[in-house]
C-alpha cells in the first residue's frame, strides 16, 4: 500500500522523505508543486531528479491524482461548474465552482450523502456514507485550482455547503480549513470561509471556542416549531430557538454576521405570517437572511413560489428592517442543489440537463 500524503503538514511530509533517503528541503519542492501550483503528478516536479521522481512515486500517491471525475456539468452562462467525483472507496461527491465578480468560490461537501433527512434535500436520499476525510475536503479545492493556477487565479472562497452535515464532521471540516489557510497552501483568509450547519448546537458552541473568523450560516427555513420539525427532524434534538441562541453567541464571541438560510417552498413556509415571525426574530440581530427559492426535488414533492410571493416575503424583512436577500439563482440548468447530480447517478438516471 503506498502512504497517502494530500493534507499532510509539512513536517510529516519531511518525515516521509527523510524515511526515502531524501533531504529535508525536497519535501518543501513537493509541497509547493502540490499546493502552490496544483500540480499532483510526481513525474511532473520537475525540479526534482528523475530517480527521486520514481521512488515518490513508487512509494507515495496524491489523492487527487486518484480521484476520479465521473460528471462535470458546465452551467450555459460558463459561470458554475459541478463536479461528480469518485473516491478511493468507490463513494461519490459533489463539488460546484461558481465564478462571482469577486471571483472563484468553491461549495464542497463534508460528507458522503447525509443522516440529518431534511424534507426537500437530496443529500439523504440513500443516507449517511461516512465522514470525508481531512485531504477529501481540501482535494475539492485543489480540483479548481490546479486548472486556475496556471491562468494566474485560484480559488478564494470555500463554502462548507454541500452534502453532509459539516458539525458532525468537526475535526475533518476544520482542519480543512485550517490547512486551506496556511501560507504555504492556498493562503486562504478565514474571513472567506463559511460553513454551514442545520443547527447542531454543540457543534456551534466548539467553533466559537476556535476563536477563527469563519463565517456561521444557519440553515433555518421555518421559525413555527411543528413545521421546522417537519421538514428538519434535528429540530427536535436542538429546536430552533436553542438554535439562535447559540449563533447569536457566535456572532458576540468572532464578531462576524451570522447568515440564515431560508429555502422558500411553495404553500409551506412561505406565508406572510412566516414572513411576519421571521422578522420578529430577526430583527436587532447582527444577521441577514438568505432566502433560497427550493431546487424543486421531485421525489419530496416541493415546489418554488411564484415570484410575487418570494417578492412579497422579501418585502415584509426588509419593512422590518431585517437585512434580507434572495439567493441568486447559479447553475439552475445544472441541478445545482447539492445532493441532486449524486442521486441521478445512484438511481443510473441521467441528470435533466443532460
Ligand atoms: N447540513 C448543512 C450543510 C449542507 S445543506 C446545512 O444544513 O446547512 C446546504 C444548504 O442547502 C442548506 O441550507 C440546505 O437546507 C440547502 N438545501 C438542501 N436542499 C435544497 C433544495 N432542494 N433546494 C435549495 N436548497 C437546498
């Protein structure tokens, strides 16, 4: 079995090479071709000597280079792209990249599929896999950017807002994170990082006792408390008003805005009296809302409201002084609600755009 060496810090990866008969400073060679260039091919490191090459090669592997890209769908605007990946064990995940005016980010999944069985999501349609790993996590990125590093651009923003609930992936999530920030890796700001959670408490309670600005977003989408537990069983294990109580911590401990995702769905939640609830917990808060019309999933039956209703929900936040916007609508054409591209393939169906 060769060692497996994406995500290692750096001194592990000397320990490595030290145990290959190499000097110490190859390892700092290698890291920079991995992680400066996104190059994960040995026998393209050029600057090291062939026969170093071959016993990296024959002893070590880069998980990207064993990942494999099973669908790649480009949104007809060229402005998002959606990776189906397959790992090592045969699971599969989702990645996006959306290009925004400010530039690249990345929505990567924490885990293989979901056990949280939201009521409108694909992520769970075949349950909970299992955690991804530390170097799963960071290979998303590193897909992206090996193709925009040698343009000159990288990814500068990583939302933790694919499948999987990232709380329950803690150790594996935030070191992720952790690694994606290091100057000899993507120097990423943790002000460019979200992540994104359905509320579990504890979970919330640990990030903040990280003490890094990453940014919370708390997936809300209903206040009444029968409806919430409806279409979000973890309610019942952590109800939502427990829910605020712990974001609004986090926001007083890091000092950043806490965001709240609300997914309209058609005749459910999308009332003026939610609208009207809504704002009452919302107002003085240093929060904004995000509402997200659903990605219809036909196997859960849920619907979009009519523009004139999101329009009139909108209205009501933003007369309540609630900072409030609707989620702008990427890669609508290629099913870009997580979850949804992997469950057409687990079902052998071809995704709509197709
Ligand atoms: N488990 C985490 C992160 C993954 S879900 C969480 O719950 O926040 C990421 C976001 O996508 C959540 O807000 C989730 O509710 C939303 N989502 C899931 N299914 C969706 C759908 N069909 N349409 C629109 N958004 C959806």
């Amino acid at each position: 079995m060769k060692q497996e060496i994406f995500g290692l810090p750096l001194e592990e990866l000397q320990a490595l090479l030290a145990e290959l008969g190499m000097k110490r400073f190859r390892a700092a060679q290698v890291y920079d071709w991995l992680y400066r260039k996104g190059v994960f091919d040995f026998d393209a490191m050029t600057n090291l000597g062939k026969s170093e090459r071959e016993r990296l090669a024959a002893s070590l592997t880069v998980l990207p280079w064993e990942i494999g890209v099973l669908r790649r769908l480009d949104s007809s605007d060229g402005l998002t792209s959606k990776l189906l990946l397959r790992l090592t064990d045969g699971n599969t995940i989702e990645t996006v990249l959306m290009h925004h005016d400010y530039g690249y980010s990345v929505c990567v999944s924490s885990q293989a599929g979901c056990d949280m069985h939201c009521a409108f999501c694909a992520s769970g349609l075949n349950g909970a896999v299992r955690n991804l790993t530390l170097a799963e996590i960071v290979a998303q990125v590193y897909f992206f950017n090996a193709v925009l590093f040698p343009r000159g651009e990288r990814v500068s923003r990583v939302v933790v807002m694919g499948s999987g609930e990232p709380m329950l992936n803690f150790d594996n999530v935030f070191g992720a994170l952790q690694f994606l920030h290091r100057p000899d890796t993507a120097n990423m700001s943790y002000r460019n990082m979200t992540v994104s959670t359905c509320g579990i408490i504890p979970g919330m309670e640990r990030m903040a006792r990280l003490g890094l600005p990453i940014s919370l977003a708390v997936s809300l989408h209903a206040v009444r408390p029968e409806l919430r537990t409806e279409l979000m069983p973890v309610n019942k294990a952590y109800p939502f008003p427990a829910v605020l109580q712990a974001a609004e911590a986090y926001a007083a401990a890091s000092g950043r805005q806490v965001t709240y995702e609300y997914i309209l769905l058609a005749g459910k939640n999308d009332s003026e009296t939610d609208a009207r609830l809504l704002a009452e917990y919302m107002r003085y808060k240093h929060a904004s809302v995000n509402l997200i019309p659903v990605n219809p999933v036909p196997e859960k039956g849920f619907f979009r409201p009519a523009p004139r209703q999101i329009d009139r929900f909108l209205r009501i936040l933003e007369r309540n002084h609630v900072t409030a916007t609707v989620r702008k609508e990427m890669g609508q054409d290629i099913n870009a609600a997580c979850g949804q591209l992997r469950a057409a393939y687990a079902k052998q169906e071809e995704p709509t755009c197709l």
